[in-house]
C-alpha cells in the first residue's frame, strides 16, 4: 500500500482484502490512516480485510516510527482492525 485508494466499487468481486507494506531501510513512508480506510470500506461491503504487516516506516497520527522488522506482527496485532466479513 503506497498510497490512500478508493476500492469500494470494486468489493463486491472479492471476498478479502489485505493490507501490507514495505519494510527495509529504503521503504516508503506507510500512513496507517490509509489502511484504516480500506477497512472501513471493507466493513460497509462487508468483506473481509486482514492487516498483514506495517511498514518499517509508518505514519500514525501525525508522527513517523521506524519499526524494526521483528516487532512489526507485534505491531500489526496490536492495532487489531481486522474485520471478519459476512
């Protein structure tokens, strides 16, 4: 995920979304809103999404953390956003 997108319309053709992101030391930043946007998309389709890893770089309200590459399932778990659909 580079970047904030508008998926909605195009829900209804998969069952599951899932959210990932780099991570190395030349990864892009990763803003967490934007995952928690395909989630709310996913939530009024009701499909499914899953939070798969955050990004060694990552965006949270407002500020930059540099996550190394062991804590970030940590980190993923922590945030529990995923939505199991109907």
């Amino acid at each position: 995920l580079l970047e904030r997108i508008d998926i909605e319309k195009y829900l209804d053709e998969i069952e599951r979304a899932v959210v990932g992101r780099e991570f190395d030391k030349e990864s892009r930043a990763f803003d967490f809103d934007w995952t928690v946007d395909i989630r709310n998309q996913c939530m009024r389709k009701k499909d499914t999404f899953t939070f798969r890893q955050c990004g060694t770089y990552t965006i949270k309200d407002g500020v930059t953390y540099t996550i190394p590459t062991r804590q970030m399932m940590s980190k993923v778990r922590k945030a529990n956003i995923d939505f199991n659909g109907e």
